[in-house]
C-alpha cells in the first residue's frame, strides 16, 4: 500500500473484499498499523498506534527538498524576504521568490 511502510507479520485477518483470511500486518511511520489483504491488497483494518497531536502535525513538515529529499525544512518568513531584499536590491530578485529553505544542503527552493 504505501512504500514507507514495513511488513512485520502475517495474522488473521478477513479481508472484506475478497473473503482472504489472512492479511500482512503493517507498520507505517511510528504511529499507525494496517492490515494489507495477501490476495487483493485491500486495507482490511487500520488503527493509530499512538495518538498524533496537532503540534506534532504542525511542527512536521510535509514539504521535502528536491535536491535532497529531506524533510528538514523550514518556510523563509515574510520579514526574511524583505530584509534581503533592502540589503541586496535588484540581485535578491531570484533568492525572494524561494520559500523554503532545506537545513541539510542549504538550498532554497
């Protein structure tokens, strides 16, 4: 189903679609387990293994560099922008239009 996740066993678990008993037992991340059909591949359960908070959800983003594929980013602020902008003028042009800012290989993108 999904390429980030793990395979960790095969349990019994009917698949809805098919009628398959059993399903691969899946872990994706490190906060949701699903069951995958071994048949069809239809998602037979699915259930949070902790709760995620809404600060976790913001503090993450979901934005990855396209140099690095890290998702160690952060926006580059408004105020950032203008600064640049006043110190370097007509140069800043192409930097101002970037809005994010990878902390692996310091690209803007």
């Amino acid at each position: 189903m999904d390429l980030n996740s793990r395979f960790i066993e095969v349990i019994d678990y009917e698949c809805p679609k098919c009628g398959c008993k059993t399903s691969n037992k899946k872990i994706m991340g490190d906060h949701t387990e699903f069951g995958e059909c071994t048949n069809c591949g239809k998602m037979t359960y699915h259930k949070p293994l902790r709760k995620v908070t809404m600060q976790e959800l913001q503090d993450k983003p979901s934005i990855k560099c396209p140099y690095c594929n890290s998702t160690n980013v952060k926006k580059i602020s408004t105020t950032s922008k203008v600064a640049y902008g006043a110190t370097f003028g007509i140069f800043a042009a192409s930097k101002i239009a970037n809005q994010w800012h990878c902390n692996n290989c310091k690209s803007d993108f």
